[in-house]
C-alpha cells in the first residue's frame, strides 16, 4: 500500500512557523502538524510519525537535538533551514526546501534491486 510522504516543520516563532510551511508545502507530499519547539515536535513525531523534519535552525538545533528526533522516529530524514547542522541529512534555504526534501534519500541509502 502506497501513502504520501509525511512532512513535518519546526520553527520557533508563530511567524517562522507559517514562512517555513508556506516554502514547504507541495502537491507531492502531505505537510503534518507544525510545532515551535523541539519538546513539541517529538510530541508530534510521535502523533505524526513523518518521514521528513524540516527545522529552522533557530529553533535551536544541534548534534543532541538530532539525536532525540533520530531516537523518536529512527527512519526521519532531516532537513535544516538557515544553516548547516551536522548529523542533518541536508540543509536548504527558504527557497530550495522542496528540492531538499526530494533530494534526502532515505535512511540506509538508496534501495537497489
């Protein structure tokens, strides 16, 4: 059974929140839930279960951060907006989310035949 890919979005202002879905949003995927901080995002990792996180990096991301979403859900990839975030499977601006969230492969890499 098929379904469409569950995307996420973190941002710390009622404001970043709403720029951050709007660069995300796409006929490709269904956008879930929003939260404006990392207690409520695992909160909605655990509601959600998305396969992509995108977080505005001033949220507060950082290597702990990535380990608590990777322990909440280990098969989400994760995108940072506003700068790079080791242990982030890709990082975008604003204007090139969607071809970031397109361009994470999945966990474990590429799946061959």
């Amino acid at each position: 059974m098929c379904r469409a890919l569950k995307v996420l979005c973190v941002a710390p202002t009622p404001e970043g929140l709403e720029r951050l879905k709007r660069a995300t949003v796409s006929a490709s995927w269904e956008l879930v839930g929003g939260a404006r901080t990392i207690d409520g995002l695992l909160q909605q990792i655990d509601e959600f279960r998305p396969d992509v996180v995108v977080v505005d990096v001033e949220v507060g991301v950082d290597r702990e951060t990535l380990r608590r979403i990777r322990a909440a859900g280990p098969s989400i990839r994760i995108v940072s907006v506003g700068g790079a975030v080791e242990g982030a499977d890709r990082s975008s601006d604003h204007d090139a989310i969607r071809e970031a969230i397109l361009g994470v492969p999945p966990v474990g890499g590429p799946v061959r035949s």
